[in-house]
C-alpha cells in the first residue's frame, strides 16, 4: 500500500512544478515588458506572453485558479460564473496601447477558451456589425453580466480601452457563445434607441483625460453611464473635445432588449 501512495504522489508533483514554472515565466514576462522601453521588444515579449497564457489555460483547472501572483493580468467572472474573461494592456512611446487577451466558458464542465486577436493594431470597433474573436479591437473587461432573450442566452462585457494620446472609448459588448463552448460572435442587435438603427455594440468615445462612469446596477437592471458631450458647440463631432456633461443616461433591460433612457437621475443609484 505504501508503493501505491507513493507513485500517486509522483505523478502529481511534475504537473504542480511545471504549473508553478508557468505562473513564474509569465509574471517575469509582464514584468519586463513593464520595465522595457522599446515598442517593438515589448510587442515581441507580448507575443511570448500570450503563447504562455493559452498553454496555462489549456488545464481545465484554470479555470478556478484565482492567480493572484499574477497582478497585471485582468480576471473577471460573469454572474452566473460561467464565462470567465482575462485581459491585459501595455502602453507604447506614442501613447497607444497593446492589448491581449482569453475568455473561457463553463459548459457543464468542459472548458473552452477562445483567444481574443488584434489582426493588425487595436481600433475603435464599429457599432454596425458583429465581429469574431479574430478581429478583436482590444480593451480590458471588468464586468460580465448573463441575459436572457426567449430561449437563448447572450452576455454583456462592460469595457475600457485606451484608443490614443488623445481619446479613450467604453463599450458595452453582447458575446454569443455556440453550444460547444466557442465564442460565436461579439455584438448582438439588442440596443433599441427612439430615431435610430439598432446596433450591435455601443461605443462611448471620449477625451483621454476623461473620467468617464459605464456600470450595470442588478436591483434595476440598468446599464448607466455619463452622457457625453463636447466642451464647445464647435466641436460637436470631434471626440477627443468630448467628456462627461453630469448627466446620466441608461439601458433598462426588458425581454433579452436594452431599452435607452435619456437623462436618468443616477444618484441614488
């Protein structure tokens, strides 16, 4: 009996090493990419660092693992703790940013993950059409909320990007998922405004010193956010002249639809 327990524990020890290893390799990689100041370096060391998150959450067990040493690396679980979202970001000479990032989904167990890919350099995503995680515009999640629409199920993303020296962007972002866990699509035409087509995201630009509010209160089941506006009727239009105004509006949620709200009173909410 005491040969069994003892190449139980053999097996196990090199699983825990090389997982060890990993954390550690990657924790170093955030770190010099923080430290460097060369863009293209830090865009290679990028590339180095993605390849070693996806290995590391190739294990099922990723999933649950809180990866606390690894501060620089966003972890985000949706509400019913089915999808889980990591992202990251780094900035460049020239004030833009770099993004990477991996969102895993629970199906009954099996754990799919799907990498978010920034075909040539993050961008501001269009509000008209659905993309894939292929073309991804790059931006750091910090909320995931479940909705249902009749029989089917969507997410929404609340995100933050950092565009350029002159103008950052929030977008609220529906992810569909197939059966067999893959991210089927990012945007969904769930976005109902009075005077407009529906869209498939919805993209807030604004001036890059801006302060700007994107938050979803459950009691109400509303997404409330700063009204933008530009700092001159002259610059109507230019994004980077825009910024909170101290007004609230918002997206009430009504049958699997976010219904717009215009000038809510958010301050007990």
């Amino acid at each position: 009996m005491k040969h069994i327990i003892i190449v139980i524990v053999w097996l196990f020890v090199p699983f825990f090493i090389t997982k060890g290893e990993s954390i550690s390799d990657i924790r170093q990689l955030f770190d010099s990419i923080k430290e460097c100041r060369i863009d293209s370096i830090k865009i290679e060391l990028n590339k180095k660092l993605s390849n070693r998150i996806d290995s590391l959450l190739q294990d099922p067990t990723s999933f649950n693992h809180s990866f606390d040493s690894l501060p620089y690396l966003g972890k985000i679980y949706s509400d019913d703790h089915l999808v889980k979202i990591y992202t990251w970001s780094f900035p460049l000479e020239d004030k833009t940013f770099q993004y990477g990032g991996f969102i895993q989904y629970n199906s009954k167990g099996k754990i799919t993950t799907t990498p978010l890919i920034i075909p040539s350099m993050p961008q501001l995503p269009p509000e008209d059409k659905k993309i894939d995680a292929k073309h991804w515009y790059g931006a750091l999640y910090y909320k995931i909320l479940k909705v249902k629409k009749k029989r089917e199920t969507y997410y929404i993303a609340l995100g933050w990007s950092g565009l350029n020296a002159a103008t950052d962007f929030k977008v609220i972002e529906p992810l569909q998922f197939s059966k067999n866990g893959q991210l089927q699509s990012m945007g969904k035409m769930v976005f109902k405004e009075t005077g407009k087509k529906a869209c498939h995201r919805i993209v807030m630009e604004y001036n890059s010193e801006g302060k700007v509010t994107l938050d979803y209160n459950s009691h109400e089941e509303l997404i409330i956010f700063d009204h933008l506006s530009p700092i001159e009727p002259i610059y109507t239009g230019i994004r980077s002249y825009y910024g909170p105004d101290f007004t609230y509006d918002a997206f009430k949620l009504k049958k699997g639809d976010w219904y717009f709200i215009e000038n809510i009173d958010a301050r007990n909410r």
